[in-house]
C-alpha cells in the first residue's frame, strides 16, 4: 500500500504524518492525530459536523482529500480556545444552551467562526441561518445557536470576556 | 478511508492529460473534489488514479477586461468567484446564481470547472453560462480548442471531453442586457431545484434586440428556448407578449417526471418562472 509523508499545521502546531492518499483529511484529523472534536457525520458533505478551517475557510473535512492539505494550515474545533479558555463564541454557546448532544457543535462553531470573522457589520438572524446552512443540528431547532451566535456578534468584546471567564468556571 | 487508488499530483497540464491517459478510463481528474469524494465514499465511482490538478499553476485565475469580458480559470472556487470584484461589478446575475448554490463549506471548495463538468441536469450555473454564451477552453496534447459552452454538453447528458482532454478555462462576454436567474424550490437549502430558468434580454430603442431563455432541470440538459427567444425579438415585451412566450415555453420543455415533482406540476412551474423572469427584464 502506498504511503504518503504529509507537512501541515494544524491549531498553530506543525505535524508530520504518514497516511495513505485515499485518506481524508477527516481521517487524518481524527484517527491519526487524536483531534476527535473534529466529528464525523454522513461524509457526504452534508451534515457539517466534520468542518473544519483550511487557511481560514470553513470546508467539510470529509470532502477533503489528505494529500491536498501538504503545506496548508487547519484549524479545528480545539483551536478555537483562546490560552486554555472558551472563545467568546463557545462560551456564548454555553450560556445560550445552543448544545444538546453536542454532536454538531464543533462544526457549528467552526461555521459560526468562520462567519463571524468575514462579515463587516452586526449580523442579522437570516444571515446567520444561510451561514449555518451546512450545518444540522437535529435536537436544538437552531434557535438558541443562532441566539449565541448574535449574542457575540452584537455584545462588546469586553462584554464577552466576562462571559467566557462564567463559561470556563462552569467547566472547572 | 476510501477504496485504495493511485494519486498524482502533476504541476503541468500536459504531464496532467499524459497522467490521465495512462491510467486509463477508470482515472479520475480531482478538482474541488465535492462530487468525486461524494461518489467514492458511497461506491458510487471507483477509481484507479486519482489526478490532483490543484498544483497546475493559473488554473483558478479570473481575469476580466471591457472587451474580452470575463475569463475563469476552471480550478476557481465558487467563493473565489463570489468575492471577485469584477464579477460583482459587471456579472451580477453570476452572483445572484451562485447565491444559490451549495453551503458555504462547499463553495469554499467547489470548483467552477469541476460544476461544469460534472454536467448535472438541475444545476444551477451551467443555465446562467449558457444564457450569457460562455465558451470553454480545453487542453489535450494535440493542442487547445474552444468550443461553446452549449457545444460542450452533448444533449444525450455529460460532456464532450475526450480521452485526455482538460477543461481549463470558461470565458464569458459581457452580458448584452439585463441578465437574471431564478428557481424553485420546496426546501430553501442545499437543495437541487425542482425548476430553474436564466434569462438574458437587451432593449434597444423600445424594442427587444437580443434575448435568451434557458431552462435547467429538464431532460438531460438545460435547454434554450428557441420559439420562445425568436417570438420575443422586435417586440416591445408588453404584458400580451410576455404571456405568449410562456406559453412557446411550455411544450418545448420536457421535465422529470420524478418524486420529488410530476412533470405537469414542473411545466406549470417552469411558465410562471419565465412569466416572472421576462416581466423582471423588461422595464
């Protein structure tokens, strides 16, 4: 069987790994390198559980061939943290409920970033539903993830910094 | 993981079409990859070899200029192509189409070459290039051609590529007119639409010069509506006219007969889209 030496970072760090070129990068993700938060789901590319950042643009991991990554960056749901606590967005999830079984919170997050970091101005809830398209959610009925996701876009950083201390005390 | 296969990744086009020779009819050419990992993963394709063109250099170029108009290179992400300054500014109605298309994740990685040649019946863009009489460029070893994008789809359904042959770059001219796109559907989502149709239309001097009409998801191809277009030029596109060319529409279409609609309730579908498409064109 043909292996294949792959160079990519991923959450800031650089790895080396050998796979096989008919591995995704879901594959790689989540079996080679430990990162189960990174969830896989129909892998068809469309239930969005298993999206993750490639140079900064949310892509179904699933639909993303290994050997494509070589040299590219990801970012998966366990770079999202900020020095070891929640991201304003993850503690808005916390705090608005926008989890039930949690299975498509890591893509959900991963989205919401995604978006959160390309709009220019305050969202409105429409945009935020056509940014989460890509992603199902089968116990919540979306509203409380839109609900944290406007939550962030429309509170002050300040604001959201006392939210993630609440949310990372919660874990403790 | 998938079935085990053969990947290349070559870093020219005709190392790419020497690759895909070789290799044989059970090769596969991986562009953004959202339908051919779809098709691998359920078994719905196998592959011997799988031909990476990603490391081709200027594949996903967009170039545009006011006289040649746009030029895509086929490895161009839908989202390349949604955020394009040029194409904003002057290929709206590409926007308005493409606004439709795929989630968000797929758009990151879909690629416009990629839609093209995979040639679906119900998609979206295809409909909106073959209104503005986009053509395509393809490579092979025995050298380049061009070919209209309506030439490129062969009516029986899939393309025209022969053995070897890349498809590299789409080129589009100005839009003559206003141009738009329209479809339904029953889910707002993700979904493929049960009927969708492009219209382009040009006025000049109150009367209608230049027009076309293409209805997708109907038979293996989207189609022109040639009566329809011929009954429209030299008319002024009052209310009377508008209605007749929904009319021309109506048996020159031959939609799915399928689950998700009867062909019937498709037609009827199909005449509102082009009663509401034409009335939007006309001032």
């Amino acid at each position: 069987m043909e292996q294949l030496s792959l160079a990519l970072t991923v959450n800031g760090e650089a790895y080396q790994v050998t796979t096989r070129p008919y591995a995704t990068l879901l594959d790689v993700l989540h079996d080679q390198l430990g990162l189960t938060g990174t969830h896989e789901g129909c892998r068809m590319g469309e239930c969005g559980s298993c999206s993750v950042l490639l140079d900064g643009h949310a892509v179904n991991a699933c639909l993303v061939l290994a050997p494509d990554v070589e040299g590219r960056a990801v970012t998966t749901v366990e770079g999202l943290a900020e020095n070891g606590s929640l991201s304003a967005l993850q503690a808005a999830f916390v705090q608005c409920g926008a989890l039930q079984c949690g299975y498509c919170t890591s893509g959900m997050l991963i989205s919401a970033a995604a978006f959160l970091k390309r709009v220019q101005e305050t969202p409105t809830a429409a945009e935020v539903r056509r940014a989460l398209v890509g992603n199902l959610c089968r116990c919540t009925g979306y509203a409380k993830i839109i609900d944290a996701i406007l939550a962030v876009a429309t509170k002050s950083p300040n604001e959201m910094n006392v939210a993630s201390e609440f949310a990372a005390r919660g874990h403790d | 993981m998938l079935a085990p296969f053969a990947y290349f990744a070559p870093s020219s086009l005709a190392e790419a079409s020497a690759l895909l020779l070789a290799n044989g009819p059970r090769a596969r050419v991986l562009a953004g990859g959202t339908s051919l990992l779809v098709a691998l993963e359920r078994s719905q394709a196998s592959a011997d070899a799988v031909i990476n063109l990603k490391r081709i250099p200027s594949l996903r170029d967009i170039t545009y200029d006011s006289h040649a108009g746009l030029q895509i290179g086929a490895l161009a992400t839908l989202s390349e192509l949604l955020r394009s300054a040029p194409i904003q500014k002057h290929y709206p109605v590409l926007i308005e189409t493409m606004g439709f298309m795929a989630t968000p994740q797929v758009q990151n990685l879909a690629t416009i070459g990629g839609n093209l040649c995979q040639a679906a019946p119900a998609a979206d863009l295809i409909v909106t290039l073959l209104a503005l009489d986009a053509t395509v460029r393809l490579y092979s070893s025995n050298g380049e051609r061009s070919l209209s994008l309506d030439s490129f789809l062969p009516t029986w359904g899939g393309t025209i590529l022969q053995p070897g042959e890349i498809l590299t770059r789409i080129d589009i001219p100005l839009p003559r007119g206003k141009a738009h796109y329209d479809r339904f559907m029953i889910r707002s989502a993700a979904d493929v639409p049960l009927a969708n149709l492009a219209g382009v239309l040009e006025i000049e001097n109150d009367l209608i010069t230049h027009t076309r009409l293409v209805v997708g998801a109907n038979g293996a191809r989207p189609t022109r509506m040639l009566r329809a277009e011929r009954a429209l030029i030299g008319q002024r596109g009052d209310a009377a006219c508008i209605e007749h060319a929904a009319e021309l529409v109506v048996p020159d279409v031959y939609p799915p007969d399928d689950w998700r609609a009867s062909r019937e309730y498709r037609r009827a579908l199909i005449a509102t889209l082009t009663r509401r498409m034409l009335t939007r064109l006309v001032p």
